[in-house]
C-alpha cells in the first residue's frame, strides 16, 4: 500500500514543482513592478525636499501621480503640479521619514534584484529576458518626475538649435531666456557640453517633433526617455551577442552565466532609472562603445586565428569616435583599443588608419560647430573643470574645511576654496599617474591586454580609475559604461582566473549598483540641509563621495582578504 501510494503522489509533486518553476520568473517580474511602483509613489513627495523635479508628464494629466495618491492619499507632492489642488499643496517640510521611505523603495528593489538574478538564470530565456526589461523599462518612463536636471538641459540645446538656429555648443541658454524651456533649467550660465554626436541626436528629435507638430516640452521629455529606452534594450541585445561570441571563440561554454550575466545588466535598477527616468546620455554612450566591440567580435571563428580585416577596425574606430564626439569622457578608452591592435600584429598600416579614422571623425563633427575656437570657452565655465562634488574629492574638501573651521579658521565657501582647488588637482593628478602606468604595463606586458576579454578588462580598469579619480565632479550615471563592461567580464571569465578577483565579483559589482542608486537619499533635503554639528559647514549630504565608493570597497577588500585566507590555509595544510 505505501508503494502505491507513492507512485500515485510523485506525479503531483513533480507537477506542482514544475508549475512553482514556470511561475517564479512572472512572480519575480510582477514583485518588480510593484516596487517600482513604490518608488514611483514616492518620489513625488515633497519631504524629499529639492531632490526632485517635474517630468511634465502631468500635462496628460493626474494619472502619473496615482501611485502616489494610492500609497500616501493625505501627502503633499512637489513641485506644485499643473491641476493640482487642495490637500496636496501643504507647505515644504523637511522629512526624514519621506527619506527613509525613499532608501527602502531602493533596497527593496535591489533585493529583488538580487533574488531575480539567483533564480531566473536557471528558467528563463531570451525572450523573456528582453520583455521583462521593456516592461521595467516602460514603468521608469511613466515615472512623474526627474532627480536630475539634465534632461531639460538636453531640450534647451536641442531647442536653441532647431527653433533659434544657433550654435548649441557655443550659445548660453540666456540667449533663449523667453522660451518655456528656460524656467526647468539649473545651468543656465554654460553652453553644451556634449559633443556634436549628442547634439545632433538631440536636434534630430526635436526637429521630427516640430515636424509633427509637437512644439510642447513634454513630447522632448518623452522622445528622450523613449530614447534612453531603445539604447538600454539595445545595448543588453549586444552583450548577449558579444557574450555568445566570445564564450563560442574562446570556448568557455555556459549559457547560464551568459543569462545570467546580461540579466545583471539588463535589470540593473541603476541602469534603468538612469535611461528611462532621467534619459542620461551616458546611456547611448555604452551604446556606441559596446557595438564596437560587437563589430570586432562578430566574425571570430572558434579554431582560427584572431585576425581583423580593416573594414572591421575601421567600423570600430568610427563608432568609438562618436561615443567619444558624445562625452568627451570616452577618450580614456582609446589608448586601450590601439594598444589592443598594435599588440594583435595588424598590419601596421591598418593601425594607423584605425588612429586617423577615429581623429578624423572627431575633427569632422566638430568642424560644423567650431565657430572659430568659440567651442572651447565652455572649459571656463563648466564645474567639472574646477569643482567637487559627490567625489572622494568632495568628502575630503568638505572635511578639511570644516576641521579647520573646528579648530578657529574662518567657515570656508561652499564653492571656490583654496582646498576644493587642492583635492581636485591631487585627484587629477592620480587620475594621470594610474593611467600611464596602466598604459606602460599594457606596452610592457602585451598579455595583459592580448585577448578581447582582456581589452574589455582594461577598459573596466581604466573607466573605473576615471570614475573614481579623473571625476572629481561625479554623479551616479558616469558608472554606466563600466556595468556594460562588468556585464561582458562576468560572462566570458571564469571564476578562478586571478583577474576577476575584483571585477568578476558579482556581489562588489551588485552592490556598487545599490551605493550608486542610493545615492539619492543624499541630495533629500534631510541631508542636505542638515549640519553636522562638530564640523562647521559640513552636512550630511557630504558623505555622499564616501558613501557610494566605500561600500563595494570594503565588501571588495573583506573578499579578498577572505580569498587570501583561504588560499594559505590550503597551502598550510599542503605542508
């Protein structure tokens, strides 16, 4: 009898398994939504303070704010939004607890990120992979608002181009200070930026919205989200291909690390409210970046020898120039692809012609918008040339000064003081210093960067010294391109190989994505407007530079030690 009984349960069991099975990636997607609704119901609240600014999406009307109204009925939002009235226009307060709410929305979210990504790999495929993260990718685009101001800086020049036909790169938003796009800008004393890539890109959707018609602010606003949405999604379909390409040439076959992998990026929730809800640029940066490694990868045949025709270098080159022609950042990657070349024996003609295709391309976008030199007054007035901010720079300006300001010295400025100018040259200066030592090991030691796996390493190494020491004047979303590249790393390396100690570490790499995203619970006006008592002049918002870095830093650092512990444990019980 107990025989037949089992026989007659194991069928059930196994079914109800299978069907747990096929439920857990639409039960992981839907608990992903829904605290990507949280996090949408809370950033509207005005206790936040100014961390937080209106996406216009509430012209359509009050729909965006229906989480909000949902989760927090009696709340007052901010700003003050268009047919908004009644009990949500209460005075601005300071909250901790709206700040508290907001650090919970993010680690719920990245929890869950970690729970999809230690279960989905095993029962998900392709498909699934690229539908969850458009559906993720559409909630962050219905998101009411925007923490960072830059996407109104984007319309401006986009405007200034398309509707005042002048020069983005050269004329001050002042000179457009009648159009309705100026009352959403924070810098309003600078030209553009970016390069002529970005600024094209721009004038391109704002002149198919005139075309259409849509002359308004918010069809921008949604045409550039929109915009950071297709890169995103483009950008995972090519480290799945660049992925598979490499594991298939090198022969390191795991279709769940590869899932795995590009499901990492994919679902990075920094990555996705960067490109859906602030539609950051650095976004399309990764990419251009990363379809040139595609176009150099594309044709490897597993068996023969890496060999590449010039069509494909010089394809490379030119995509690498437009990312560099859209943040002048990019340039810290050159040096790594023609050491790359130059050590793979390419016939040296065809180096050279990758060099000048990648120069000449530069030159020739600029070259429309030079204006007679005028491009480079931005140097003078733009911050990242002189100022710190959320940068261990920042942290350490912060703290002198107010040490100093401790022990009887004068409450030095926020802005322009004689130790701002110090750090951020000492970081420049270690920014210089790590990147030609990182060049002349290169040169001296062409192992290190003889594979494609390995060049993508150095680009890791070499993004990440610039985000920690080149960007004295740092936010969030520089650390996108090296995820691109960690996503790439983490697929094609094997766990044991001496390299990925750190940057195949996907708990270092995971929880610089939860430091980076939490980051703004520190520009809440809790922290920001509040002081902290020994140092004069010192708020808690400082901390920020500190915060984002030391977190992986030290669960990085207790790894290694852990790796080195149990490495001499082994070779003592060897004895």
């Amino acid at each position: 009898m107990k025989t037949t009984i089992e026989k007659i349960d194991q069928p059930k069991i196994d079914r109800s398994s299978a069907t747990y099975r096929n439920l857990q990636p639409f039960v992981i997607l839907l608990a992903m939504e829904c605290a990507l609704f949280f996090l949408a119901a809370i950033l509207p609240l005005r206790g936040l303070g100014t961390s937080s600014s209106d996406a216009l999406l509430t012209q359509l009307g009050l729909w965006p704010l229906f989480p909000t109204f949902l989760l927090f009925p009696h709340s007052a939002v901010s700003p003050a939004l268009p047919g908004l009235h009644g009990p949500f226009l209460y005075a601005s307060t300071i909250s901790g607890k709206d700040t508290a709410l907001l650090f919970c929305a993010f680690l719920s979210i990245f929890l869950l990120y970690l729970l999809a990504l230690r279960v989905l790999p095993r029962s998900i495929g392709k498909r699934y992979l690229l539908l969850s993260t458009l559906l993720l990718a559409i909630t962050c685009c219905l998101v009411p608002v925007v923490t960072s101001s830059d996407i109104f800086s984007y319309i401006a020049y986009a405007r200034i181009g398309v509707i005042y036909h002048l020069n983005p790169l050269t004329t001050l938003p002042t000179a457009i200070r009648n159009d309705p796009i100026f009352a959403h800008l924070y810098w309003i004393g600078q030209p553009s930026a970016y390069g002529p890539t970005w600024t094209l890109l721009t004038c391109l959707i704002q002149w198919l919205a005139v075309t259409l018609g849509l002359k308004g602010l918010l069809s921008m606003v949604l045409g550039l989200r929109l915009l950071g949405l297709t890169m995103h999604l483009g950008s995972t379909a090519l480290i799945w291909s660049t992925s598979g390409h490499l594991q298939r040439y090198y022969d390191f076959l795991s279709a769940e690390k590869r899932l795995r992998a590009t499901l990492a990026f994919a679902w990075n929730p920094l990555l996705l409210f960067e490109a859906c809800v602030n539609a950051h640029n650095d976004t399309t940066l990764l990419f251009f970046i990363l379809l040139g490694i595609w176009f150099l990868v594309r044709n490897l045949r597993p068996g023969y020898p890496l060999r590449l025709s010039l069509g494909e270098l010089l394809l490379a080159s030119a995509l690498f120039a437009l990312a560099t022609c859209l943040k002048l950042n990019a340039l810290v990657l050159a040096p790594g692809l023609l050491l790359f070349l130059w050590i793979q024996r390419q016939k040296m003609l065809h180096v050279l012609a990758a060099a000048m295709t990648y120069l000449g391309l530069i030159m020739l976008l600029y070259a429309p918008f030079w204006q007679h030199g005028a491009i480079f007054g931005v140097v003078k007035v733009n911050p990242e040339a002189s100022r710190n901010i959320n940068s261990p720079a920042d942290f350490l300006t912060h703290l002198y000064n107010g040490l100093a300001a401790h022990f009887g010295a004068r409450i030095a400025a926020p802005i322009g003081s004689p130790a701002e100018h110090l750090f951020h040259t000492a970081s420049l200066a270690l920014f210089l210093i790590l990147s030609i030592l990182l060049c002349w090991r290169t040169a001296h030691n062409p192992k290190f960067i003889s594979t494609f796996p390995r060049l993508i390493r150095w680009m890791a190494i070499a993004w990440l010294c610039y985000c920690l020491t080149g960007a004295s004047w740092y936010w969030p979303w520089y650390i996108t391109t090296f995820f691109g590249f960690s996503a790439l790393i983490e697929a094609t390396s094997d766990s044991q190989q001496a390299f990925s100690r750190f940057l195949a570490w996907p708990p270092v790499t995971r929880l610089l994505a939860f430091s980076m995203l939490s980051f703004y619970c520190f520009s809440t006006s809790a922290f920001s407007h509040t002081p902290l008592s020994m140092l004069p002049g010192f708020h808690w918002a400082n901390f920020s530079g500190l915060w984002i870095w030391t977190v992986p830093l030290l669960v990085a650092s207790t790894l290694g030690l852990k790796r080195i512990y149990c490495a001499l444990s082994r070779s003592w019980s060897l004895r």
